[in-house]
C-alpha cells in the first residue's frame, strides 16, 4: 500500500505541508513549474532551499502581484487569517487601514477562479473547494455568520488559494493510497488578531481540528494555521504513529523562524505491506443483563459504527458470572458508539483506550456459479494471502439447491478458476 506519512511535531502550515510534498518529488523545480501553468491570476509560486537545525529542505514562496505575503495584512473583522506560515504571530496591530485598500473575496469568489481561470483536474478542483468549504464552514461558525457572509481578504486568499491549491495538485500527482499524520502539535500561549488577543489555537483552526488528536507544548505561538488544518482535515486518513513502511523518499517544508527544535513538516512516503489504522476501544462490566438483552445491545452498537462488538465470560462483584461488553471503532464514530452503549446497557460507566492496529489489506469481488454468484473476500500484507467466501452466499444457494456449503463452495472455487 503506498502511503504518505506527515509528521506534524512542528504543526501544519499550508506552505509548509507544499514544500514538504515537493521535496518528495525526484524534480521539485520541474513540479513548481507545472503550478504556475495553473494560472492563478496574479500569483508565482517558487521554491528555495532551506535549513534548519543543520537539516537540509525546502520553503514554499507565494508572491501575489511580485509581493510576498506580509504578515499584518492577515485576520481583520470578519476575515479569515489565511496566514502564509505558521511563524506569523497575527500581530495585527499596526493600523493600515487595509479594509479601505483591498478587495474582499467569497467562497463564490474562490469558485469562480477555481472553475474558470485556473486549469486543474476536475478531482483536484473538487479538492480546493472542499478545503476552503471547510476553512469557510469553520468562520462561520466562529463568527455567527452564514456561509455566504463570510469574507477573505482578497491577498491573503490568494496565498492561502496558491497553498491549497498545491497541496492538493500534489497529492494528486502522488497519489497515495493512504494518508496518515501524527498528533498535531499546535503550540501554545495566545495570539494578537484584529479580534483581540486569542488562545492557541486560533477558534477557526480549533473548529478544523475537531475530532484530530491534537497537544500543546513548550513553544510559544501558533504552529498550525488554518490553512494547514483544513488539509490535513481533509486528506488525512489516520492519525497516529508512523506505521511500519518501507521509506522511498522524505521531504522537508520548512518555516520562516528558528527554534531549538527544527522548525519544519515531514513527509515521508513508502510502502506498508498492510494497512494500519488507529481505533478507540471501549468496554463495560454486565452483570443484570438477560442474553437477549446484550444481543440486541450489540446490534445497537453496530448501527452506531463499532467495527467489532464482542463479549468475554467474567466473574464480577461476590462472585456472580457476567460479561465484558467490548466494542472497537473509528474516533469519528466514539460518541456515537459511546451513547449506544449508555443507552442500551446497563452499565453507568464506560472505559475507553485509543489502540493502533495492523490491518491486512481488503477486497471484494464475486464468481458466478451454475446456481448464482458468490461474494468473497480477498486479504493481503505482510506475507499473507488469505481468502473467505461470503457465507450469506453459500447458505441461500445451498438452500435453494438442496446442496451442502461444501459443495457450494467447491463449485464457487472450480467457477473462479475456470475464470482466471
């Protein structure tokens, strides 16, 4: 399985994340190239060498009209803070009187250049506009505001519409079957906006990062902006620790400032045998449930999104026999998995752990047969081939047939051959 991992000990910043992304690349220039030929309107996008902490890498540069993006003209009211790096510190104080002087943009706005003035692939374009749906939705909801009445300011959106707009070109162009992250590391203390003074993380990169483990440290200062929270929101599929893979290249973004440890977003790209994922795992005592009772628990549990609910025989309080109602599923199914569980046991408490977990990888496809066809299940990784027909399949046939599920079974087997 080809999988992109990104190491977020140092946050996310759009820029960053594009920079890291290209040095994956066997031609990196060649790639930045092919960005400019996107046409956003009054944007060049280059690429310069880099070094932190005695660690070789990339920056990302935008340069909106010949001009860098400069940090104070980020976050006035009702505007998103589509900050070029993290290492901006939205000190926004100098007043420029920049509302009289700039243009602002919609999402419509973003839509219109997306759809017809910039040439990308139609999954690309999709992509852009689903990130900044995303950045949009979270203002909104920070600001109290509709959609619609959400504005960006017109040449910090065109930064943050040249990052987007890269990393997700660049994902496309590796395509990986599977992206991961660590926790992202957002910072810490407070940062300085039009708004006043604003905890870390800013509220429009906290609502983006809803349901992504996140933690906080001894760095003082915003390291994941927005920008970099909606990507990593959108593309990311797991979020735990780099699973075993065979490493073919590693990339490095790099941000603008310096600190003890290097300041930069890694990229590494290889192959996994399997899979990985990370699960959270919940479990509770029953001791004054009947069996059917548990049983119709359990069918709770699945219409909620647990990926696996079992029980295990144990001995409770004053030795009476009772179960060990288990359930496993994805962190964006928790609570409702948790709420089921509340609901339809008896339990009053709940224990949770987050686990990761290796996974073969899956695929379905079906043989037809004299009888009808037969679904099966194909897994693999990890020097493993393994192989199971549905069951469903084979008992309706050898009902209607008079047949064993041997039979039935052989006949499927025989019929994929015959296939091949």
């Amino acid at each position: 399985m080809r999988t992109l991992y990104l190491d977020c000990a140092m946050g996310a910043a759009g820029d960053m994340l594009c920079a890291a992304l290209l040095g994956l690349l066997p031609d990196p220039q060649k790639a930045v190239a092919e960005l400019n030929a996107i046409g956003i309107p009054g944007v060049t996008m280059a690429l310069e060498a880099a070094e932190k902490c005695g660690i070789r890498g990339w920056h990302f540069r935008v340069l909106v009209n010949g001009e860098e993006e400069d940090e104070h003209l980020h976050d006035h009211h009702h505007e998103h803070d589509h900050e070029h790096d993290h290492d901006h510190q939205h000190d926004h104080e100098h007043d420029h009187d920049h509302d009289h002087h700039h243009h602002h943009t919609t999402v419509a706005d973003i839509e219109h250049l997306v759809r017809h003035h910039m040439t990308l692939p139609p999954a690309v374009a999709e992509d852009v506009l689903a990130v900044f749906g995303a950045i949009a939705a979270a203002e909104s909801r920070v600001h109290g505001q509709t959609i619609d009445q959400v504005h960006f300011h017109e040449v910090g959106t065109m930064d943050a519409l040249a990052d987007v707009t890269a990393a997700c070109w660049l994902l496309h162009k590796l395509s990986p079957d599977k992206v991961a992250a660590s926790p992202v590391h957002v910072g810490s203390g407070t940062v300085r906006c039009a708004h006043g003074v604003l905890p870390v993380p800013a509220p429009a990169t906290a609502e983006l990062l809803r349901g992504v483990p996140i933690y906080g440290g001894a760095i003082q200062g915003e390291l994941c902006t927005p920008t970099g929270a909606a990507l990593l929101a959108h593309f990311v599929h797991d979020f735990g620790p780099l699973p075993p893979m065979t490493m073919d290249a590693v990339g490095y973004g790099m941000g603008q400032k310096d600190f003890p440890q290097a300041n930069c977003l890694r990229a590494i790209l290889g192959d996994s045998e399997g899979g990985g994922d990370t699960v959270t795992a919940l479990a509770c005592n029953l001791d004054d449930m009947t069996a059917e009772d548990v049983a119709f628990a359990m069918e709770r549990l699945y219409d909620a999104g647990a990926l696996e609910a079992y029980t295990v025989a144990a001995t409770m309080k004053k030795g009476r026999p009772g179960l060990v109602l288990h359930a496993l599923c994805r962190p964006d199914d928790e609570k409702a998995v948790v709420a089921a569980m509340l609901r339809h046991t008896a339990t009053i408490g709940i224990r949770r752990q987050t686990m990761t977990r290796y996974t073969l990888q899956r695929e379905t496809g079906t043989v037809a047969t004299p009888w009808g066809d037969v679904g099966y299940k194909h897994s693999h990784g990890y020097g493993v081939e393994k192989r199971k027909w549905e069951h469903d399949d084979l008992a309706a046939i050898a009902r209607r047939e008079g047949m064993t599920l041997n039979e039935v079974r052989a006949a499927a087997e025989k019929a994929e051959e015959t296939g091949r």
